[in-house]
C-alpha cells in the first residue's frame, strides 16, 4: 500500500515482514536528514517526533484491517530510551490491538544499540473516500 502524506522525513520507511496482527519495518537514518539542522548543532540526534512519525509510516502501510482508512487519532502514550543518530537503522516492530472498538498501534523501536522507544497511536478505521 502506497500512501502519501507531508512528513519531515528524507527517507522511506522499508517493510521487512508482513504479519496478519503487525509488521517490521526499518529507516535507514540518513545523515543529510533535515531535522539535524537544528536538532542539535555539532551533536545531532534524530528527534523523538520523528520516531513517532516513522511507527505512523508503518502504521498506515500496514493497516490491521482490509477495509477503509487509518486516520490517526492520538498519541496515547510515548517512552523515549535512548537516542537516534545519524546513520543508525531503526527497526520497528508493529502490532496491532482492537481495544473499546479502536485500534491501537504498539511498537517497539531499536537500533544496533538496543531498544530506543516504545510507541503506542490510536487510529479510527473510517470507509475509504
């Protein structure tokens, strides 16, 4: 599934495997990111927002159901662990949980380094437009 949508990332977040309850998923953190202008001179360090964006990016390429569109309808819970840099390549690894009829987004980020964040996003299941 091909979506497209505004994201500060450069690069594209890889699917590994293709689960019926999740997926894994890999972005290969590219030095030439945008973000590492500003974020932080002389030390960069991927933001956690991006994190964030990466597990939607896998999240919305890999909807738990057939029908209809995943819009996100929060961040329900976020757990930094340790930091991103350049050229590092996060895996995540995505499942899905339907919970009070809205499904839930968990996923666990690493590097070469270890576990780096765990991600939880709500999403609504609307029909496709």
């Amino acid at each position: 599934m091909s979506v497209a949508f505004a994201t500060p990332l450069n690069h594209t977040v890889q699917t590994v495997e293709r689960r019926p309850t999740g997926a894994t998923a890999r972005l290969t953190v590219g030095a030439d990111e945008q973000v590492f202008r500003g974020h932080y001179p002389g030390f960069p360090i991927f933001p956690g927002v991006c994190l964030v964006e990466t597990v939607h990016h896998a999240a919305v390429a890999h909807p738990p159901a057939e029908e209809g569109r995943l819009v996100l309808a929060a961040v329900e819970s976020v757990r930094f662990l340790s930091p991103v840099f350049p050229d590092d390549e996060v895996t995540v690894e995505l499942e899905w949980k339907l919970k009070a009829g809205a499904w839930k987004a968990h996923a666990a980020l690493s590097t070469s380094r270890g576990r780096t964040a765990q991600v939880r996003l709500g999403y609504e299941l609307r029909e496709a437009s």
